[in-house]
C-alpha cells in the first residue's frame, strides 16, 4: 500500500466518522425534541340540548374531527 493510499483511506474514514457524528446528533436531537410533546387528551364538550338530553362535542385527540352524541340522565 502506498502512501498516497493511505492518505486517502484516511481521509475517507474522517469523513465516515464525521458523516456519522453529524447524524447522530440530528437523531439526538429529533428524538430530545419528540419527548417533549404533550400528551394529547380528548375533550368533551356540552354544546346545546335536545328534548332534555344534551348534546355533548367529542374532539378525539384534539383533531380537527368532531362527534356528537346526546347524554340523557334517567330519572326515574
């Protein structure tokens, strides 16, 4: 092997080492980032009511999606 052969061996194996600090941090710091997101709730929500029942507002996960259903309370 020559030293030229070397040389360039060299330089290839810096650049694979610096190619994966450079990712590996990036994945450090998606994964630092994504730990801190909140943890999403669904909520319900009385919006009017119907014949004594009300209609409650489902949001699942806070999409932009929206359920309706009535909630009756038995009285007898």
């Amino acid at each position: 092997m020559t030293e030229d052969d070397k040389y360039a061996l060299k330089e290839f194996l810096n650049g694979v080492a610096v190619t994966l600090g450079v990712v590996g941090i990036g994945i450090l710091i998606i994964g630092a980032l994504s730990m801190n997101t909140p943890e999403l709730k669904a909520s319900f929500e009385v919006v009017d009511t119907y014949e004594g029942c009300d209609v409650v507002r489902y949001a699942p996960h806070q999409v932009a999606e929206y359920k309706y259903f009535l909630h009756c309370e038995n009285n007898k």
